[in-house]
C-alpha cells in the first residue's frame, strides 16, 4: 500500500463528512495516528469523523469502489494496535460523533447505543434510570462501545455479567460494501439462523463497522462489600476463590489477583493510598460481592467468605472496606497497576487465559522462564483471577537499559505464550489480537481455524479495506 493516496480521493471522502470533519493537517491527525503504549505511530493520510450511519456507509461503499483502506477507531485505547495504521497511509473512520444513547428501556433491561457513545456515558445513562450497565475497565473514561464490542472487552465484572459479547443483544453494522445490517434486535431468545452479530463482536473491525448496539441492563445491585485478602500462595488464592464462589454464588462479582511487587508499585505510585493490611504477605486477593438484597447482606456474605478462608488457613489476613471512599481506594490499587509499572521502566506485557484451576501451576512454571530469558528481571503478576485471567507483566531488571531490554519482548512472549498454549490457554484473553499478536496467532491457532477465519474475512470483505494487516 502507498503511502498516500491517489490525487483527489482525499477530497473524494471530505465531501461525504465535510471538510470540517475531514482532518488532514499533520497535527490533527497525530493524536489518531498513535496508540496509548506508542508502540506503532505510524501516521494515517486523513481522518474522517461521520455524523450518522448514512456517511458511515457512503465511506465504506467509496473505499470499496476504490480499494482504499479504512480503520474504524473508538477511544483509541486499544492495547495491540488495532486502531492505528498498519502501514502508514490509510483512513482512520472515528465514530466519536456517533454518540447518541437511542433509546432505553428499563422493562426490557435494555439500551440502543451508538458506537461512539463513551462507556462512562453508557454507564451513567443505565445508572440514572435505576440499572446497571456493568462492562468496567480502567479506560472507561475514553473508550467507546464500538470499540469495547469490536475488541470484546472483558474488565472487572466478567466473572458475574460476562465480557462485552455477553453484553450485546444486538447490532447495527455497516458493511465494507456500504450496506447496512440492521439486526438492532432486543431479543434474549433468537434461533434464527447464523449468530452473524457474534461475527462483529471481537473482529477488531476487519469485518464492518459497528454504528449501534444493543445493550443489556441489569437491576442494581442494593449493597455492596469489597474485601482485601493477605495470602501466601497462589493456590490459597484458588482455594478462596473456590470458597467464595459456593457460599455467594452469582454475587461473588470480582476475584481480583495481585503479586505482593504489584501492590509495592501501585503504593510507590499512588503515595495517597495505603496497604490496605498491616502486615505483609506474598500475594493478595480483592474480593467484590454485590447484593441483590441489601448491604448487610453483602457485608455478611463477605465475613463468612473471609472468616472460613481465616479458619481453614488459606486466607492470612483480610480488611473488609468501610467506607465508599475505601471501596474506591482499593479498586485503585488494583486498576492502577499497569500503570504504576511506568516509573520501573520497560515493561513486558502477556494478557493471557489459562483454566481457573491451572492458575497456581502457570505461575509456577512461567518465573524461571522469564529468568531463563532475562534474569532479574521483575514479574509484576496481577489479573482477573476468576475468570482465569492474568496480566502477566515483566517489568526491566533495577537499572537495566530500557531499549535493550524491550528487544527482548518478542523472545519473552514467544516463551510465555508457548506455556499458556501447553496449558491450554488463550495468548489473548482480553485486549485481542491487532497487529501485536497477529504472527503469533498465525503460528498458534489450529490450522483449520485459521482458514476458516480467512474464508469469512473474504465473504466479508472481498476487497479487503477493512483494517488491513489486523488480526489475520
Ligand atoms: C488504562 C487502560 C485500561 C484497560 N483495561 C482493560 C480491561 O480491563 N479489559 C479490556 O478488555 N481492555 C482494557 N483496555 C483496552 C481497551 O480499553 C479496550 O480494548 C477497549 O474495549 C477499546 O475500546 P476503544 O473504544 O478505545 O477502541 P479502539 O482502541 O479505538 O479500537 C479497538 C479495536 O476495535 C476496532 N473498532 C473500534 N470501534 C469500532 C467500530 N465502531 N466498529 C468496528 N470496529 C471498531 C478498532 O479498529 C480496533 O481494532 C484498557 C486500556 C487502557 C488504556
């Protein structure tokens, strides 16, 4: 693909959107142009932003006439550079002026929402008509449906109400011919044919465009108990785990992981937070129960959680927080990990999946792989420990250069990854595939899943404008 493109095409676009949502100056079309970790900032040629589905689909409808290659952006916060160019040179489509909640209804537990709607304002907008909308990622404040629906999000409450696919009734999809698939359905029950809705979910828009969805509400929850547990190993965890999901059942709404390192850098990170515990202790657990009944409920639901795990010696010591602003305070420690890992220096990410029950065992195995391939360097090990997922991170040994250290990332995921394949896990559990992990999915998937992945990309998108060199 060319740098830029063919004399006229960018007036060509303008004209659908209007040259005031056209960017072309090099300053605007920056911020676009580079994900949130700077890992791939290679520069887009224009920048379109739609006002409705009709200009979405008088761009898509163009691009295939031209074969001109266009990637759909949200929130830009993507963590595999789904988003941004490949190559340098294609049309980056922001949906960020689709924003409109359509509609929402409180009987059927559901909300319209268009793409580019924020996922905070999705949030609110359930919150002031009494329900809950409970997809909840540390970039919340940015991100955008379409985005969260493409990348199939996951956060902190997949273990009660499931990841963004869970969460979505239905779509309105602009197609790479310019057609657009109405199935804007608030259907629980539907059996008619192909799930095509599930094809769009988690595709990293290389199949269309997502311009709205169908959302679904739960009732709010009526009280509310998080709790901070001292452990010693990685299997006391599993053990609380396994104890709290029996005694509160679908109210055990997080089961959150940290490594004792990871909790030093979120508190070297955040000087205003405290060690939730007085003593110390290798690793830590968050627990959070929500209460269709009341607090006391969920307060009870919490202390005889803790009080077994205490009894039975998997849990060493636990704080159950007192207060909204403690609630806040430990989530903080928890979401602000990947973060607080900046000031360490390099960093080396693996968002992986295992069973829940092979969780103690990868842990065990990956830490002399990572020694093996840089020795010193820092396992920083936190993740979704429900839902068998962990963010592996490798933080530079103290001291070590930055950039060399970075070199090894390909090394260092190839080995990890080869682990997580072995215990049959996912290399990708969360953020995707984008052009981070596109070779590795090459090399790991099945074979015939691979083929079938490239035989729908070409019914769907023959001319192959969407979000080329993403995925597959
Ligand atoms: C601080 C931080 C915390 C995060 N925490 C989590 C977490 O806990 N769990 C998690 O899963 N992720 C997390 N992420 C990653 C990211 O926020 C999610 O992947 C999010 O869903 C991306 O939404 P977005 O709107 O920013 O999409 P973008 O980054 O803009 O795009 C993501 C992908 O979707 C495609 N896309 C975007 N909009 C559309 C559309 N309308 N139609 C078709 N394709 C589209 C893009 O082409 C790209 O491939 C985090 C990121 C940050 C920076």
């Amino acid at each position: 693909m060319s740098e830029t493109l063919p004399p006229g095409r960018i007036e060509a676009f303008a004209a659908i959107v209007g040259a005031r949502n056209a960017l072309t100056g090099a300053a605007d079309i920056a911020p676009f142009s580079v994900e949130p970790r700077g890992l791939y900032c290679r520069p887009a040629s224009l920048v379109l932003r739609p006002g409705s589905v009709a200009e979405v689909s008088a761009i898509l409808k163009l691009a295939s006439q031209t074969r001109t290659p266009i990637i759909p952006q949200g929130g830009n916060t993507g963590l595999v550079g789904g988003q941004v160019p490949a190559t340098g040179g294609e049309i980056i489509l922001s949906l960020s002026r689709l924003n409109a909640v359509r509609a929402l209804d409180p009987v059927s537990n559901t909300m319209v929402a268009e793409a580019g709607v924020v996922l905070q304002a999705a949030r609110d907008a359930a919150d002031a008509a009494d329900r809950l909308f409970p997809l909840a990622l540390g970039s919340q404040g940015s991100c955008q449906i379409g985005g969260n629906l493409s990348s199939n999000a996951g956060g902190t409450q997949v273990l009660a109400y499931g990841n963004a696919r869970e969460l979505c009734l239905g779509l309105e999809v602009v197609l790479p011919t310019g057609e657009v698939l109405d199935d804007l359905r608030r259907l629980a029950k539907d059996n008619t044919g192909y799930d095509l809705k599930n094809l769009f979910v988690g595709a990293e828009g290389t199949l269309g465009i997502i311009t709205a969805a169908v959302l679904k509400m739960f009732p709010k929850p009526k009280g509310k108990a998080v709790a901070w547990v001292g452990l010693k190993t990685p299997a006391d965890a599993l053990a609380l785990f396994n104890r709290a999901r029996a005694i509160a059942g679908g109210a055990l709404t997080g089961f959150e992981l940290m490594q004792r390192r990871a909790l030093e850098f979120a508190l070297a990170y955040m000087p205003e937070l405290r060690d939730p515990l007085p003593d110390t202790w290798p690793w830590y657990v968050l627990i959070d129960i929500s209460s269709g009944r009341s607090q006391e409920d969920a307060r009870e639901l919490a202390e005889i959680i803790l009080a077994g795990g205490i009894e039975d010696g998997f849990a060493g010591n636990a704080a159950i927080a007192a207060s909204l602003a403690q609630e806040r305070a430990f989530w903080r420690l928890r979401e602000d990990i990947s973060e607080a890992q900046r000031p360490a220096g390099g960093s080396i990410k693996h968002d992986i999946s295992v069973p829940v029950e092979a969780i103690p065992e990868f842990i065990e195995r990956a830490a002399p792989v990572v020694e093996s391939i840089v020795p010193g360097a820092r396992v920083v090990c936190f993740g979704h420990m429900g839902d068998g997922n962990l963010h592996y991170n490798v933080s530079q040994p103290v001291g070590a250069d930055k950039q060399a250290y970075l070199a090894k990332w390909g090394e260092m995921n190839h080995a990890i990854h080869g682990l997580v394949i072995e215990m049959h896990g996912s290399i990708s559990a969360e953020h995707g595939i984008g052009q981070l992990k596109r070779e590795e999915l090459a090399q790991t998937a099945p074979p015939v899943a691979l083929e079938l992945m490239r035989r729908i990309k070409a019914a769907f998108d023959p001319a192959g404008i969407m979000n080329p060199g993403k995925v597959i």
